[in-house]
C-alpha cells in the first residue's frame, strides 16, 4: 500500500503538520472540532489534483516560510509561494492525481464561473440548442441522495458539451434547473444541490463512464458535506461512495467532517483525528468514533462502562463476561476508543463532566504491553491489562519476533492456506531488507491483511475468527478475577 505523505508549515492556523494518507481504495475522513484544519489539509492535498487551488489562499492565510510538502516514495514535490503564484520546486515534474476536490463554498474558477453563468442565464446569452436533458444517471442519483425519489430533478440540464462552456470562458460544466420555463443555474440552487451535482457529474463521467485510467489512483475530496446536506442525505451519499469504492479498483474518497453521522459510517482505520495545539497539528488513527464525538451512550443505558484499545480487545473482553457470567444482573457495554492514551483521556474526561450521571462505573481495559507505561498514569481511575498486547503486536510477536508454533500453524492452515504465513514474512523481510520499519508490527499486518483482502475476507471477520484462537491459547484467569472484582 502506497502512503502519501502531507507536510504543512505556516498556512493559516497551522504552523506546523504532518498527516500521512494510505493511497488503497476506501472512504476515509479526517474529523475535529471546527478550526482545527480540516479545510485547509484538504485544500492542501487538492493541489496534487489542480495546481489552482493553494491559488484560493488570501495573503494573510501565509508568509515567506508557508510551504506545503508531499513525499510518495523517493519523490518530494515542496510548493512555496512565489510571486504571484504557488510553484513546487519540481515542476514541471510534479506529482499529480486524477480526482476531483468538491466544497459547498465556490472559490477559484468556480466562483468565476458562477458569475458568468449567471450573467449569461439574465442576458439570455445561451441558446436552446446549447442545452442538453442532464444524463439520467445524475438526475436520479441527485434525486434519491436529496429527496429519496427518482423524479425530483427529472428537468435538470446542463450545458451540451466543453466545447460551448469554454466558448463562454466557463472552466467547468454548468447545470441547470428549468423552473416555469425559466433556468435557474446550479449557482443560484441550494449549496448541497450545487455541490452534489458537481461531484456527480464527475461520478458520472470519470467513474460510471471510466473516462480515467481504472488502474491509477483517483482521488475524491469533499469538504463538509454536512455544511450543505441533511442528515439523511448524507447517508446515501456516503452508501452511494461505498459502492463507488466497491466497484473501483483505486478510488480513494477523502471526506472533512464533524458530523456524528459521518463519523460513525467510517471505519476507525480510515478515520483521522486532528488536534491542533497551539498551531501543532497532531492525527490520531486509527480513532474510533466514541473518541471522536465524545459521544459514547445514553446515561441510562448501562451500569458499566468498559474503555478498550480496540475491537479485538472488545470481543476478548466481551468473551470474558459471557464466559465467566458476569452479564448477571448488570447492563454492561464495551466501547472501543483508540490507543492507550485515548483510552485514558476519554475515561479522565467523562468522570470529569459527569457525562455518564451519578452511579455509573467506568474501567479501561489496556492492552498487556503497555502495562510499564501505563501503570502510574492516572493512578485515579480503574484500569485493568489484558494478558495480550494488540493485533498486530500479538502477530507480530508469535508469527515472527518469538515464534510460537503451536498458534502459528493454526493461524497458517486457517487463514492463509494459498499463500502461506512463511511466504508472507518472506514477502515482509525482502520489503524492509534495506531499512527496518518505524512500525514492523503494522507493517507485518498490513500484509496479512492485504492477502486475506484479496481473497474476500473482511478484516473485521478475520479479528472476529482470531479471537476465538487466542482465547485457546492464552490464560484469561487472572484477568477475568480482577474483572469480577470491579463488576461487584
């Protein structure tokens, strides 16, 4: 899996970040509260689409040491604001991506266009044979995404072809809307009709008509769709994105958001948390979405609430409690949150606000390897250690560090019967025969994973499947009893 990694120094309240985007077909998000700098990373990695869009920035969004810097594999393209205009040191040789950035707020050539357009529709400037019926594919997808029908755009148009748009100095292909006779253009509609028959329009002729190379990578980026569409529109976008992703081979759709909604349709690898301090930027992820709407459950909903690092540790834990019956009586959940030290902060901050109401217990559940650091911190609040460490350092540890043949042979013939565990490894040491990763253990994993992929099999199924070995294998007796202990 390629990773595109971002670099952005000194634009506007960011003075210094790194965010690093796994370029494998998938809907990805980066969330955070507003200010944080969604907007801008996501301005930022458009200019790998079109070189116009840094353009966007005023001059008080930057200074002289402003840049922003991508690296993918042995290339570096820095861009520095020159004169009038960004120009990456590389160029003409800049790296560039297929794609398409959407925003409901016009700048740049849209903005320009968007008062073109108009002006053209009130002098009456274009002719009846200048507009064409909108493809069907667009007017019903806008219609059920929006209104959950059909029919509701069925007298949507749009300009017959390029050709006539750049007659007319328009960059782009404008819709429109005939009303009574009268065209309203996609400007003059709603920001959420504006901006979805934009992204379908390129859905549409980029994806559904394959007018770009299905074997390079297309990015797909789109800046708070909750700024200009409904919750329940959101849904059949984001299922309409799913399916795109599905049926691609390398479409990558990168959403800004701080929507519940969207937050919670993401899968937590694919969710990138910002936290901006002081103009630091820092990303978590994996992050999952209790951590990242603070949101966790209704108050009245259980008497115990269990923070774990991950949904392996949640489906260990939850074995725990139906294996020893400790569900007896109690309303228990167990929520996965992130790493350790999100685990910690969300526990820190719902006893601190009181979210959860008087009488409800909270205990977090950490991963067996971080017990040295994790010990002494927050000595306050309950926290047990499960006798094993992550996915991917339990693999990583049993299948390659020290070996353990026993779990190593089952995982083998259980898993990986096409391409063995060996075969696999081997394909691991040859990938870092020169440097080793900062991360093996991640590494390692992600190899793993893209094996099971290729053969239809879901990560979530896989950890669901692997769970049951490692409970086999390991001895949760200890654990179990200080649980109980808690849960009394």
């Amino acid at each position: 899996m390629e990773t595109l990694h971002v670099e952005i120094n000194e634009i506007k309240n960011i003075r210094k970040g790194k965010i690093e985007i796994p370029l494998e077909k998938g809907v990805y998000a980066i969330v955070g509260i507003n200010g944080c700098g969604k907007t801008t990373v996501l301005q930022a990695l458009a200019q790998i689409i079109s070189r116009h869009h840094l353009g966007a920035l005023k001059a008080t969004d930057y200074n002289s040491n402003s840049s922003v810097i991508f690296k993918l594999g042995d290339k570096i393209d820095v861009w520095k604001k020159d004169g009038n205009m960004w120009k990456a040191d590389t160029y003409p040789n800049t790296m560039r991506f297929n794609g398409s950035y959407e925003g409901s707020l016009f700048y740049g050539t849209r903005f320009n266009d968007s008062k073109a357009v108009d002006q053209l529709v009130e002098d009456g400037a274009l002719d009846v044979n200048e507009i064409v019926e909108a493809d069907d594919y667009i007017k019903e997808k806008m219609s059920y995404i929006i209104h959950g029908d059909n029919q509701h755009y069925r007298n949507l148009k749009r300009v017959r072809n390029r050709e006539i748009a750049r007659k007319f100095n328009l960059m782009n292909t404008p819709y429109f809307y005939e009303l009574n006779g009268q065209l309203i253009s996609q400007y003059r509609m709603s920001s959420g009709e504006c901006l979805l028959v934009s992204l379908l329009h390129f859905v549409y002729n980029s994806l559904v008509r394959k007018s770009l190379p299905p074997n390079k990578t297309i990015l797909l980026l789109i800046d708070e769709i909750e700024v200009a569409l409904h919750p329940t529109a959101i849904k059949r976008l984001l299922e309409l994105l799913n399916q795109l992703v599905e049926e691609s081979e390398h479409l990558v759709v990168i959403l800004t958001t701080h929507a519940p909604e969207v937050i919670r349709f993401i899968s937590p690898n694919n969710l990138f948390k910002l936290e901006n301090i002081d103009g630091e930027l820092s990303v978590i992820n994996p992050c999952y979405p209790s951590y990242a709407i603070r949101e966790v459950f209704d108050q009245d909903g259980f008497d115990f609430l269990l923070l774990v690092e991950d949904r392996l540790a949640k489906i260990i834990v939850e074995k725990v409690l139906r294996k020893y019956s400790m569900y007896n009586s109690k309303l228990i959940y167990v929520c996965p949150v992130g790493g350790w030290e999100m685990v910690l902060s969300l526990h820190k901050e719902l006893l601190r606000a009181n979210l959860l109401g008087i009488g409800r217990v909270v205990v977090s559940i950490l991963d067996g390897d971080i017990q040295a650091q994790a010990r002494n911190k927050s000595t306050d609040l309950k926290k047990l250690f499960l006798p094993i460490e992550s996915v991917e350092k339990f693999l990583y540890r049993v299948l390659l560090d020290k070996p353990d043949q026993k779990i190593k042979k089952k995982i083998n013939d259980k898993y990986f019967q096409i391409n063995s565990i060996d075969k696999l490894i081997s394909n691991y040491r040859n990938k870092f025969s020169k440097k080793q990763p900062e991360k093996p253990n991640k590494e390692l994993y992600n190899i793993l994973l893209d094996d099971l992929k290729s053969r239809g099999i879901s990560e979530q199924s896989f950890v669901n499947n692997l769970a049951e070995d490692i409970f086999e294998h390991v001895n949760f007796e200890p654990f179990a009893k200080k649980l109980a202990e808690i849960l009394e």
